[in-house]
C-alpha cells in the first residue's frame, strides 16, 4: 500500500480511499482508489509474491486531458502498464476515467 499512496501523492490531486465521505468531497477533478483484489503468486502453499489489482478513478466535470496527462505521467514515470476506460456518469455529471494495473506489494 506505502507503494500506492506514493503514487497518487505524486499526481498532486485530491484524493480517498474508495470514496469521499458524504458531502466531503471536493470540487473535481478527484482520485478515489482502491485495491478490489489480488493476483499473488504461490510457492510451497504460501504467498510468495505479493501483486494487487488497483483501480485509480479520476472524475472530472468535464473532458480534461491534462489532468489525465498528470496522471499517466506519474504511472509511466514508474514504468506501470494500466487499462484505461472512461464513462460519464450522468446522475454525478462527472466523468470518471478509470486506470487499472496491478502493482507488485
């Protein structure tokens, strides 16, 4: 986790934890983030290589390259393979690009 939270420290946008507390969030663009799973690697019937799933959401209110280019920056600065989807979340009027990779613990 110390890896992660040093990642989205560097891309210098409010963040959370999965979600922001009711009617505590701040003004978009946001993070929210979270590790929904593993893909750790087994030896002997133990965990021998820890990797966990992680999903970086970015909302804006609207389409904003630069704020995506902070960032994509920051996860190819740190050599990491990501997914990238966007949808627009019309009952939020946000857009939320979602970044997904796994990131060795």
């Amino acid at each position: 986790m110390d890896k992660l939270l040093k990642l989205i420290s560097e891309m210098d946008i409010p963040s959370a934890y999965d979600h922001f507390a009711e009617g505590e969030s701040p003004s978009p663009p946001f993070i929210t983030y979270l590790c929904p799973g593993s893909d750790n690697f087994p030896a002997d019937g133990r965990v021998y290589f820890k990797v966990d799933e992680v999903h970086i959401e970015l909302y804006t209110d609207e389409k904003d390259p630069s704020v995506e280019g902070k960032v994509e920056a920051v996860l190819d600065e740190h050599g990491i393979f990501y997914d990238k989807t966007e949808v627009w979340i019309d009952t939020e009027k946000l857009y939320e690009v979602l970044y997904s990779f796994e990131l060795e613990g």
